[in-house]
C-alpha cells in the first residue's frame, strides 16, 4: 500500500515511460510489503510524478546539476522488513534505468527514502486501515 512520489528533472520521462512505471512500482511496491497483487492492493498503490525543470533542482548548492531522480515511498510501518526495503530499492532503480533510458553499466542517479508511517497516522476514507485489512482482503473488496 505504498504512496509514492517520484520527483525528477522535466523531460526524464515519456507518457509512457510514467505509464510503465506505475505499473512496475505497483507491483514491486506490493512485493516488497509482501502483500497480495490482488485488485484491492493494487488501488491503494499510488504514485504522483512531479517534474522539476532543471534549474530549479540544486545540486552542493548550485543549480542545474546531474538528472537525479528522488523517490519518497510511504508505508505502513513494518511494511516493508528490511529485506523488502533492499528489493524495493532495487526494483525501482533499474524500472527507472530502463524507463529513463539509461545504459547499463552506467550508474543511476536514484535515490530513495522510505518513511514508515504507523497505522493510526494513515487516514483512508475518514479513518484508518489495519495491516490485516490490506494483507487479507475480502475476494470481493472493490479496487478503490
């Protein structure tokens, strides 16, 4: 169930570049939090993309400096352990190399931060949501 915003330099990525990397960050955010792929899960998977151009992205203080792309991923806290945290970061940074069109063998400016977030401090719908909730949804629970 993770929130995630990916903030990058304008021009980083295609239409459908953002297209294909909501859909491999949706899966590879539930797969780090070990929760299913059923609908429901994947609806509470959320992504916003915030371009920046690139002088309004500083770098040791300057302006302008190398395309670095940042991920914030909020989770429910636990979720994910620290091996899926390793997998995130690593399913993320080569979705990104391989959507961003960077070569392999070429390093990839990709930082992610990851904030757990407990569960009474993440409202849905005017209250909360248990971990149970997300883990186990019932069959017939409608995607939001």
């Amino acid at each position: 169930m993770p929130l995630i915003f990916v903030n990058a330099p304008v021009g980083t990525f295609t239409d459908a570049a953002r297209d294909a990397l909501a859909e491999e960050f949706t899966t590879i955010g539930l797969q780090s939090e070990e929760l299913p792929q059923h609908p429901f899960d994947r609806s509470t998977c959320w992504i916003y993309f915030r371009d920046y151009p690139a002088d309004r992205i500083y770098h040791g203080g300057k302006p302008g400096g190398t395309k670095l792309i940042s991920l914030e991923v909020n989770s429910f806290a636990g979720l994910p352990t620290t091996r899926g945290k390793l997998s995130l970061y690593k399913g993320f940074t080569e979705a990104i190399r391989k959507h961003a069109g960077i070569a392999h063998g070429e390093r990839v400016p990709v930082y992610v931060v990851v904030r757990e977030v407990e569960t009474r401090d993440w409202g849905v719908f005017g209250e909360t949501i248990t971990i149970d909730e997300v883990r186990t949804p019932h069959p017939d629970t409608p995607a939001i």
